[in-house]
C-alpha cells in the first residue's frame, strides 16, 4: 500500500494507525499547493479530489477519507486492538467520535487555514471550536482515551488538536487536553510518524 501525505495535514492519523497495525507501506509526500507528487506526478490524476489522506490499495484501487482509511486498516489488523468488532457497541461509538471530530473539530479548523477566510469567519470558527471541544474535554477529564483504549479516533484527534498552535487557538481552558495530547505524543508510532513526516526530530 501507499499514503499519500502532507506533513501535519489530517493524513498523519492513518499514517499513525499503518504503524500502529505494522502493515507494510511506503509513503510519498504531496505538495498540496502545486497538487505534485514528491516524484513529481499530478497528483489529481492519482485522487480527483485533489486532498490528502489518500491510499493506494494492493489491488490498485484507491481509498481516499481520513475516517474511512483508518477504520479499514485497523480492521486488517483485528489484533492491534484500534477498533472493536462488528456487532460491539463500543465500536460505533469509536465511530461516533470519528464523525464528530471530522464534522465538528476538523471542518471549523478549516478557515483558519484559509487566507480568503475574513477576520469574522475566523472569529466564527474560533467560538465554534470552543464549543465543539468542551465535550471531548469532558470526556477526557473522566479517562485516558476517548474510549476505554487508544483507538483510530484518537488519532485523529490528536492530529486535528495539533493544529491549534499553528492557527493562534489555545487550548489553556481544557488542561486535560494537554496531558492527552502527551500521553498519544509518547507511543513509538505517533513518534515514528512524526518523524517521518518532519514534525519530529
């Protein structure tokens, strides 16, 4: 398989989870600006859609969404323990939270990143945000993960929170965030990924 990724962009949450699961890969960087590959091919012709995550299957089919990555290679790797089976509750849960910081934490991200973007859309994005992860902080002002274990939505999670510093949101109001944030930082996966992608030295 191959990862399509730009270095701290939402495609370092499957590139955490293919360590994590210990799957064989190789990853190529994309310049998003200039849509090229780092072996110089367009990378629209690759992923219409023209965004990262996106990964190249065995099979030469391509699976592109974040969410839809993760939960297909954890349940290659049953044994990694990333996502609960088929037919156990706790696993729609883990899909509950991926959904959530996919539609509520990563889309209000979004215009901070976005020059176009006026000061009163930013101001929007900001309040939303705030809103959106009061209650993952009071989930984890009660346990360690999101769910009982580290899961894809952790992540996730831990990817889209690395955002706050680059885009001036502070998380000072949510202190369990920092301890988090720590504890995903200290697995030998998220550290491998973070160096892989220059994040990490």
């Amino acid at each position: 398989m191959k990862l399509y990724f730009s270095p701290g962009a939402c495609s370092l949450s499957p590139h955490i989870i293919l360590l994590e699961t210990g799957l064989d890969f190789s990853a190529e960087r994309v310049d998003l600006r200039e849509k090229k590959t780092a072996s110089g091919d367009d990378y629209r012709a690759i992923n219409p859609k023209g965004y990262v995550p996106a990964l190249a299957l065995d099979d030469g089919s391509l699976l592109t969404e974040g969410p839809a990555i993760v939960q297909y290679l954890a349940d290659r790797v049953p044994g990694a323990n990333l996502l609960p089976p088929v037919g156990d509750a706790a696993r729609y849960r883990v899909i509950s939270w991926l959904n959530y910081i996919s539609t509520e934490v990563h889309k209000n991200f979004s215009p901070l990143f976005n020059p176009a973007a006026s000061e009163d859309m930013k101001a929007h994005a900001r309040k939303m945000l705030a809103l959106r992860i009061e209650p993952i902080a009071a989930q984890l002002g009660k346990q360690d993960y999101l769910e009982a274990r580290f899961s894809v939505a952790d992540a996730y999670l831990f990817t889209v929170l690395g955002w706050a510093d680059r885009v001036g949101v502070s998380l000072a109001d949510w202190p369990q965030l920092a301890g988090y944030r720590a504890r995903i930082a200290a697995r030998p996966a998220v550290q491998q990924a973070l160096r892989a992608e220059g994040l990490l030295k």
